[in-house]
C-alpha cells in the first residue's frame, strides 16, 4: 500500500515504473547489441529482442507518465472488505489439456515438422475448447499453422522444419 511522506502519498507507482523503465532500457540496449540478421539473410537472435525492449520502453513510458501524472489514484485503495476472495485457478483441466497438447507439440516440432505438428496442437485445444464446431476447427487447425509458417519461412525466413511434407 501506499505510505505518505509530508501528507502526500507516497508515489509507489512511480518508483515502481522508473525501476522497469531501467531495465527496459538496459534490455532494449542488449536487443540492439545482438545482431539483426544473420550471413545466410535470415532474421537474427536481434530480430525479436529488439522489438520486445522498443515496445515495452514506450509501454513503461506512459506508465511512468501516468503515474506522475496522477499521484492521487494512489491513495485511492481497495478496503480489505471490497476485496474478492482470490480466483486460484477455476479450470485446473484446460489447463492440463492446454499444457499435455503443448508437450505433444514439442516432441512432434522437429520429426512432424512445423505445419503438421502445429495442426494437431490447434486441433487438441480447439476439439478440447470449441467442442461440437468440427468444420470450424479443422480449418483453423490446418489454416492457423500454414500462415504462420508462411510468416516465419516465407516473409521472415526463420526456417522452420519442414517434416513429413515434401514441398516445404
């Protein structure tokens, strides 16, 4: 909570802010560090770091804006008594699904390669969390993966694994 100092409040956010713009410039500073391609012309170990620290300085940015902004919200807190009670997770099993389809993913990756293994990820969670719309979830089980291995192999040149297909 927040503490006063001389009748103000004691700007927690702010601080808060400030430390997470530090390290977001510190990160933004080793994303550019990295190389942004490799020799072979494809996207490099920079390519997405980079990203990430520009977009999370401007996010962290505004916040510490906000908070400087406006120091009042801060003394304006939840009583105990307005709280909830704590959600501590209302589907355990989704999220078991979710994980067990994910390490299906992760072992099929490389053999199956990228299309294939990432169409039976989506066909698991979506069979498992859209149930009963069949039509619905094959086509984004079989569209989802080949635009993104599209985006990665085509646009970006990421190289992904081809597996059991041929022409990819």
């Amino acid at each position: 909570m927040s503490g006063t100092a001389g009748g103000r409040p004691f700007p927690v956010k702010l601080v808060f802010f400030v430390a997470l713009l530090l390290i977001m410039l510190g990160y933004t500073q080793m994303a550019f560090d990295l190389e942004w391609t490799t020799k072979a012309g494809r996207i490099g170990p920079g390519f997405f770091p980079r990203i990430i620290g520009v977009l999370g300085t401007l996010l962290t940015l505004l916040a510490v804006y906000q908070a400087w902004k406006d120091p009042e919200d801060e003394a304006e807190g939840f009583e105990e008594e307005d709280q909830g009670e704590a959600d501590l997770g209302r589907h355990p099993m989704v999220l078991l699904g979710v994980v067990l389809a994910s390490i299906v993913f992760l072992v099929t990756f490389n053999t199956l390669g990228a299309i294939v293994s990432g169409a039976i990820f989506c066909f698991l969670v979506l069979a498992y969390l859209n149930r009963g719309k069949w039509v619905a979830n094959v086509i984004l089980a079989v569209a989802v993966p080949l635009a993104m291995y599209l985006l990665f192999q085509t646009a970006l040149n990421a190289g992904l694994p081809s597996g059991i297909l041929p022409r990819f």
